[in-house]
C-alpha cells in the first residue's frame, strides 16, 4: 500500500503527502489548477491543529507567517462605527491565544514547499474515472496517461471530484446553509493598518481586512440566500450574482464592487456544509473539505484538513497492508471532532459560536494516540 494518488493541491492533499512520505510511502499529487493556488483569505490554526502544524513541521513558519491583526471595527449599513475591540477580530478568533491566523496560500506554499523532494505534482490535470479491483485503483486523467496506484484519497475540497466519482452525487451530502460567500483581493485603498472592518445591512454585508504587510486587502461580501442554480466555474457569472446582491449597498460598497471586477483570485460559493456517514469506498478515501466540510462559518476548515490529514496518514502507517482497517479506525477518531467542529457553523446564524463551544471542538481529538515517527 505504498503508492497513494491525493487528488487536490490545496491544504489536505500536501499535508497528507508530507505525513505519507515520512512513513515511506510514495505519494502523487494532482491538481486541476496548473500552479499552487494563490489569493484566498486568512484561515485559522487552532486546538489540536497545532499539533499537526508542529508534526509536519511548519508550525514555527506558520507562527511566523501569522497574520498581525490589531482589532476590528463593526460598522452598521450607513458605514458608521458601532462597535470597535482590540481583543478579537471575526476572522481569526482572541487576538490573546495561540492559535493561527495565516493566509491561506501562505500555508499551501509551505506545506508544498515542504514536499517538493519525494512527492511527484502533477499539475493541470484531473481524474475522470477510478476502477477498483483487488490489486489496486486503476485511475484515469484528463490528460496524463491512465495509472494504478494502491490507494486513491479525494482532498478536492466541498465540490470534489473523487467523491462524485466514486461516491455519488454531490446533491446527496452537500447541505446549504443559507449564505453566499465571495473572496478577493485588492490594493490597500483604504490604508487599512492591521485593523479589519467589518459592515452588515440585513442579511448583507462584507468584511474587508489587510494582507500582505498591508499592501493589499482581502474583501468578503456575504448575503443570505436559498440555494443558487449557477455554473461553479463560470466567474464572470458569479460576480454578475454578487454585484446584483450588492447594488445599492453604502459606505464603500461601489469601491469594493469595483475592485471585485478587476480580481484575478475571485473566490464564490455556498455556505455548505458535507455530511456523510462512511468517508471510504474499497481503496478510495476522502479527506477535508471532499468528505467532512464543515464550512467556513465554522472558522475549522483548515484544522480539520490538517488533523485529519495527520490521523489517515498515522493509521495507514500502522496498518502495513490492510487499508481498510486503517480506513475504519480514521473514520472512528475523525467522525466525534467533525461533528463537533461541524457544530460551530449553525450554533449561533447570523454571528459566530460561543467561545466555550470553539475550545471544546477545536481541542476535541488527540494526536498522540497512534502517533509514529514523523
């Protein structure tokens, strides 16, 4: 069981192949995307995902690629402050813990970085059909020549490829939320200092916060909506979708629409949620968003990417030869953290979960149970 294909490039897919590799394994990475993503907004380090940082050997890089936040300022729809603090931010949770706030593609650059030896990428290219027998998955690509490999692991995040394919229908796991998200980056217009600014109106509103030392901004535009029928690769539809959402909207609403025109890395989807009973099938497995997305209002997408990545590899590791046994004990230390991380996002609609509820889930796993070197 040494050769693994991980569809997905992101977060998942390169930190499981870094765990993989240090146990010997030999894994292949594909990715549709013809380079390492870049853009996306800040994601969150947190509990048990320490952890995992610390075990593939980034968490001294992450820490120091940390994002720098001072506070926030919540503003209502005529962009006039009504709350400021020093001691939170939406984004990324008390400014005063040990926890992570770091940009997304920050991380996917050190967790690829980190596996560029021993780890085969290949880009620009994605799986069209898996066939499984007893001596392995036989997997197609769009464009590379077809391939067996022992395992196969779907890390292709809420829209995955490896789960239609092999699993089903995404109309059978995803579940809608009832809100739209869309990210994007700008240059820093409004000179913002490490301070985040955020404004509702109703069941609309946007977020606007500096990245890169405050040379740019990373804006988010949320609103409320029942399920969308809209092509999921087609931009210039979608912020056709949020500039109809957003027309008419005060303070800077026409500056940030603007700017949404211009954005190379637009980023939109639903608020969804994925829920499923069994995460594997035969030699396939699914991993992070592909099997258990907990969205992004839960702020644990990216812990649970990283955990789960640790515990598949540990339990593969300690396995030799028999992947389901590995694939059944994953299911059963991952399936209580999920849920309970899943938790986070509908606990309190319209703001974040309670800070009692975040600690419980975020800590709610151990890595040390079937910990092997590496």
């Amino acid at each position: 069981m040494k050769n693994v294909l991980i569809s997905g490039g992101s977060i998942a897919g390169p930190a499981l192949a870094r765990s993989l590799r240090r146990r010997g394994f030999h894994p292949t990475v594909v990715e549709r995307a013809p380079a390492p993503r870049r853009g996306g907004q800040a994601v969150d380090i947190r509990g048990a995902a320490l952890d995992a940082a610390d075990r593939l050997g980034i968490l001294a890089e992450a820490r120091a690629l940390a994002t720098r936040m001072r506070g926030m300022s919540v503003l209502d729809g005529d962009g006039n402050e009504v709350m400021s603090t020093t001691e939170e931010t939406y984004s990324g949770g008390r400014l005063d813990g040990d926890d992570i706030e770091i940009m997304r593609d920050d991380l996917t650059r050190l967790l690829v970085d980190g596996t560029r030896d021993g780890v085969e990428y290949v880009f620009d290219d994605s799986i069209t059909a898996v066939e499984q027998d007893g001596r392995g998955a036989r997997v197609t690509f769009e464009r590379a020549e077809p391939r067996t490999f022992d395992l196969v692991v779907g890390a292709d995040g809420l829209h995955s490829n490896v789960r239609r394919l092999v699993f089903g229908e995404e109309s059978r796991f995803i579940h809608h939320l009832g809100t739209y998200l869309a990210f994007f980056r700008a240059d820093n217009f409004l000179d913002l200092d490490n301070w985040q600014m955020w404004l509702r109106d109703g069941d609309r509103g946007y977020g606007i916060y500096p990245a890169r030392e405050n040379a740019e901004i990373v804006i988010s535009f949320g609103f409320g909506s029942p399920p969308l029928d809209y092509d999921h690769r087609d931009v210039e539809q979608q912020k056709r979708i949020v500039a109809e959402q957003f027309t008419g909207l005060r303070w800077e609403a026409p500056r940030l629409l603007e700017a949404m025109w211009k954005a190379p890395d637009f980023y939109f989807d639903s608020m969804a949620q994925i829920r499923m009973d069994h995460w594997s099938a035969g030699r396939v497995v699914l991993l992070g968003d592909a099997g258990y997305c907990p969205s992004p209002l839960s702020g644990q997408g990216t812990s649970l990417a990283l955990v789960g990545a640790c515990v598949l590899a540990d339990e593969l590791g300690v396995a030799g030869d028999d992947h389901r046994a590995a694939f059944a004990r994953y299911e059963e230390r991952m399936h209580p953290f999920v849920e309970l991380n899943q938790a986070l996002a509908t606990e309190n609609p319209g703001g974040p979960a309670s800070e009692e509820s975040v600690e419980r889930a975020k800590n709610a796993i151990s890595l040390g149970d079937r910990t092997t070197a590496g």
